[in-house]
C-alpha cells in the first residue's frame, strides 16, 4: 500500500527585511508539501492504523529529503515543524493521523538532530487554504526566537478528497528578536525551571 501522491510543492522566502530594519543576515523560511489522496474521505473508518502505517513512512522519508536539499542540509536548519490540512471530504483526525506517527516525524527529527518534538497544525479547508507551519528550536522549545510560522496556499489543494502533508523549516530565528526566553518569565515568576508548571 502506498500513498497516491498527486504533486508536490516547494515553497520558500527569504526575509532581508524586518520591522523597517534591515536583517543582520538574510532569514530563510522554507516548506515542503505532498498532495496526497485521503484514503478514509467520504466515508467513516474505524481503524486508520493500515493507512499510517503504510504512508507514514513514505511521506516522512520523501518530505525529508527534499527539505533538507532545499535548505542546504540537515545542520542549516534550526528551527523546524509539521502541518497537515485535509479537504473537505475528510476529518481532521485524517490529517492528524499521516502526521502524529513516529513513522513520519521521526526521519525529519533524525536528519537535523533534533530533541524537541516537531510542532504542528492540523486543519481542514478547501483548496487554497492557507496552510500555516508553526515552527520552533530543534533543540531548546524555550528558545522564542525561533517561534515562527511558514504560510502559504496551494491554488488547486486540497482537493476534497485530499490531503496536504507538509514539513516546514527555517535557517534562524526572528531577525530582531527581543522579547527574551521563556526561562526568563519563569524566574521572574519564582518558577523552578526543572518544574515550570510548579506542580
């Protein structure tokens, strides 16, 4: 069983300026898109688990491997996240579903030597939805420069019966960060930082 894959989508930008300032460095935001066949569209299914299994991997590894040429390799990425948007013959538990396995992020997660877990938007809409990306750190979710989104839209996707499955990327954070890390909130808070929830 494999994923039928109708196009696949490349999308990037690149920021020289931000806030009437000019950037310290050009800031890159990319994505990656398939537009996938929804297995489970028009109808109710039980048990997902075949379908995930199956395309997981497929759509993980493909995905993987074309954004990591687009930025340059794995070490150029530094802040990193997942987005699905399902047409409107499907349930958003679809979109969920190809994205929230192992089998998917984890080749992502592998190829940039990521710790934190891959952020994510899961939606549905029709075709030119707007397909919104929400990135974080690789390595330190605390770390709010790098708290960005990727946004487009593709003209024709998803179709009803479709599925687009994305993975987003940046190079950097923010080009005039200034409103600190979340350790700092927690300090002034009088949070420990081993128990931020202070539970």
């Amino acid at each position: 069983m494999e994923p039928e894959i109708r196009k696949i989508v490349s999308y990037e930008e690149t920021i020289l300026t931000e806030g009437f300032r000019k950037a310290p460095r050009p800031q890159r935001m990319m994505a990656v898109a398939a537009v996938v066949t929804n297995p489970w569209a028009g109808r109710y299914v039980e048990d997902l688990k075949p379908e995930i299994q199956a395309f997981g991997p497929v759509l993980g590894a493909m995905l993987t491997e074309r954004i990591i040429a687009l930025a340059g390799g794995g070490d150029a990425i530094e802040a990193y996240g997942k987005a699905a948007v399902v047409g409107l013959d499907g349930e958003v538990e679809h979109a969920s579903g190809l994205i929230h396995t192992l089998r998917f992020g984890n080749h992502f997660r592998s190829a940039v030597d990521a710790k934190s877990y891959l952020s994510f938007t899961n939606t549905r809409g029709p075709a030119n939805a707007p397909i919104m990306v929400p990135l974080m750190d690789k390595k330190d979710v605390g770390r709010r420069s790098h708290y960005l989104t990727v946004q487009f839209s593709i003209a024709d996707a998803p179709r009803a019966n479709e599925i687009v499955i994305v993975l987003g990327a940046a190079d950097g954070g923010r080009p005039h960060h200034r409103i600190g890390d979340r350790y700092q909130d927690l300090k002034d808070l009088g949070h420990d930082l081993d128990n931020p929830a202070a539970v």
